[in-house]
C-alpha cells in the first residue's frame, strides 16, 4: 500500500509533497525527477527555545482578552502522555438523548511526529517560502530558489501548541498562524536566517477551537489588513491586523464547524467557506459582512455523503491563481469540484472523477495544470493525480509516473502513521453539545 500525501504545495517552481510524516521532497515540474528531499529534525528541549511573546493589551481591549491564561502563550515541551478520550456527553435539554461520542482514538503524540500544516507562497524576485507546523510543535520558515540542491532553513523553532492552520505573506514579511487552542500568532519573513531567533506573538483569540485563516487588504482601504478566522462553532471572525482587539465583525449563517475560509483575490469583496454543514457559502466580507450566496453539495454530489449518511464536509478550497475560479476537495469522496465564483454565486465548470478521495489540490498556473493528492487506500496504484484545467480532465503523462514511482519507495509502514486523513467525526457537534464564543 502505498502512504498518502496529505499536503501538496507549489513554490519556488517546484512541487512539493509529503511523502512521509517527517519529510518534504520536491519535484521538477517538467520532469518530475526528484530534486531533493528535506528531513524535517525533531524539536528540541522546550528550554532551548524563546518564549511566546503576550501581544501588549489596549485599554481598550475587553477585560476577557486581558484576562487570558499566560499558559496559553507558554512554549511547552510536547507531551508524551497518552490523549485521554472526551467525557461521557451530557444529556440534550430539549430531547434528553445524549450526544453521539465523537471517535478519539488513543494516540501518543510522540507516536505521530508529522507535517500538522503547511503553507507557501512565492515573493516577487521569485523565491518560494514555505511554513511547516509539525504535531511536536516544531515551526520551519524555508526558503527555495531556483538552482538549490535543498531548501535553505531560515529559523526553525517550537511554538506554544502546534499549528492548525498557517498563511505566509511575503509581501508583508509575515507568517500567520492558528492553533485549536482559539489564539493566532504572528511571526517575521526574514529574506536569510535572523541572528536571533524569532518569537511568536500573540495577535487575537477566540474561545472556539480555530480551524483555518486567511489574510486580506480591505477593499476599500489597501493599506489597511484585516485576519479572517473560521472555527468549530460556526463562527467566521474579522479582526483588524495587527490591532488584534478591533473585531470588525462576524459572517454567521454554517450551523456546523468551518475548517475552510478563502478570501478570493482579485474578487476584492468575496469570500468562500466551508465545513461541516455540506454547504459551500458565498459572502461581501467587508462592504456588507453577509451571505449573498449559497451551494448545498449534495445537489452536485447526490445525496449519500460520509458513511452513508446525507452528511458532507469541505476537506478543502483553493483558489486557483488570481482567478475567481475555486477547487474544492470534499471528505471521502473521490472527486475534486472546480467552480467559478462571481457575485451571482457557484457555476460549477469540472466534476472529475479520481481514483481515490481528493486530500489536497495545487495548482501550476503557467501549465494549466492541478495536482491532486488521493487517498491511495481506494485504488491502491497512485497517491497523485494531474488534471488539465482547460478540460478539467484527468492527465496521465511521464511526469506525475515519475513522482508516484518515486513516492511509492518511501512507504515504510507511513501509513500506518498518519493518523486520521478525515477529521469529520471528531469536529462534528452532535445533538447536545453546546459551542463556544
């Protein structure tokens, strides 16, 4: 059995995969010929690293903020003690039947040492940086040009709890970052390594465990910057950057968690989420803070969602270059959906069929092509896929051959490692659980 590739990127004219819990390799885009593969060293003693700074708190800011736990922001060593499984829930007030148990296997964290999540995006001059979390709370900022033999580490340290969700912006010299604890940090893009090492800083919280991030300009003022946060209890969140304090509003409307928000660039005003409600949902992000549109998948997908159920789940949303052309990945389900996004809503533009359940998609914009990473678990031949996105067809060429031959070698018994590709069960509330703020 070959072993999955849950994260895919694209940057510095390379693709990049993790074919193992504890690597990232990169590939040629012509070729496909591997160029180089990078082990990702375990994290050090927590005392060796720099502390978590505590953002500076306005009087302005309210006294729930202020009054914050300083063990949320402290570096900690990663446990080795085994997750203990969620309590018995309580009854519903309104029927009485209990909540159905979420599915927590016992996991050591020393056990699973892998990429939790990564993020890359390019600079103008061309060079690739890329942010990898990793579940022992180890944080790397690389950087990749044209010609290395491997990515050059620019700082690589431990974070307060690891990262759930991460957003890098060199334009801005800045990494974002988001963890289920409900914090974002902030941390600096130095073009080389710094002489000190950097520290996170605390930007805003949440009560609710948080689940992804994106960064954006405001349409109506560029030179202001605003962090859009999505999170288990149905909340989307507008906070000014970097005066985390001033919350600009709220998009409501999922009534299950959202584990995807893409603001989409070049639709200056639109904002596509997703999660576990099955629908994807269109908003005015910042001149109206409003839904103006909606898409239930299950008129695209029919209605048997996860475990035959009408359930389904946003795995993913992409936006695809600085079109207003999105894909989406849905759990376990063995397709990638490829939408136009206008102020009129979703037209969907490609259905493809894949062998196995989409994980990740990554686009090369010059080629017009997409890579897809699949659960090999379906078909049991190949952990990626490429898809033309003129025909929105499946393309079988030597290149991706050369990347699934290569891949298939460092399945060592990965796959056993992972964990769970599908988070589904575990972040869905049942009857009876209540969310927070």
């Amino acid at each position: 059995m070959r072993a999955p590739i849950p994260f895919l990127q694209i940057s510095g004219g390379l693709l990049l995969t993790t074919p193992t819990t504890t690597s990232l390799t990169a590939f040629s885009l012509d070729s496909g010929v591997e160029v180089w593969n990078f082990e990702i060293a375990p994290a050090p003693p927590a005392e060796n690293q720099p502390q978590a700074k505590k953002r500076k708190i306005s009087e302005a800011e309210p006294q729930e903020a202020a009054a914050k736990p300083v063990e949320e922001t402290k570096v900690e060593p990663a446990p080795a003690a085994v997750v203990e499984p969620a309590a018995a829930p309580a009854p519903s007030a309104s029927t009485g039947k209990k909540a159905e148990p979420r599915n927590r296997p016992f996991i050591r964290e020393d056990q699973i040492r892998q990429v939790s999540s990564i993020h890359s995006c390019d600079a103008e001059d061309g060079t690739g940086y890329v942010a990898i979390g990793m579940t022992d709370k180890r944080f790397l900022v690389l950087s990749i040009k044209e010609g290395q033999t491997e990515p050059q580490v620019i700082y690589a340290i431990t974070v307060p709890k690891r990262p759930s969700s991460i957003k890098v912006v060199p334009g801005d010299s800045l990494v974002l970052y988001c963890d289920k604890f409900g914090d974002v940090f902030s941390l600096p893009l130095p073009t080389s390594p710094p002489s000190e090492l950097p520290t996170p800083v605390l930007v805003l919280g949440h009560v609710s465990m948080l689940l992804d991030l994106d960064y954006a300009r405001l349409p109506t003022d560029p030179t202001k910057k605003v962090i859009l946060t999505s999170d288990r209890d149905e909340h989307i969140r507008i906070t000014r950057y970097p005066q985390g304090h001033v919350i600009e509003g709220y998009l409501l409307g999922h009534t299950q968690f959202v584990n995807n928000i893409c603001v989409i660039q070049g639709k200056s005003d639109l904002a596509v989420s997703g999660g576990g409600d099955g629908e994807l949902k269109l908003w005015k992000w910042w001149s109206e803070k409003k839904e103006i549109g909606s898409l239930n998948l299950n008129s695209v997908l029919g209605d048997e969602g996860e475990d035959g159920t009408t359930d389904r789940t946003v795995k993913g949303i992409w936006q695809i270059g600085d079109s207003g052309k999105i894909a989406v990945a849905i759990e376990k389900v063995a397709k990638l959906l490829i939408f136009d996004v206008t102020d009129a809503g979703f037209k969907v533009l490609g259905n493809v069929d894949l062998k196995g359940n989409a994980l990740c998609a990554v686009f090369d914009i010059k080629k017009n092509v997409s890579y897809v990473s699949i659960d090999p678990e379906q078909d049991g031949t190949v952990a990626l896929q490429k898809i033309s996105l003129e025909t929105f067809q499946i393309v079988e060429d030597e290149q991706v051959q050369t990347i699934n031959d290569v891949t298939a070698t460092k399945d060592e018994g990965y796959k056993a490692q992972w964990g769970e590709l599908y988070k589904a069960k575990i972040l869905r509330k049942f009857e009876g659980e209540d969310g927070g703020n």
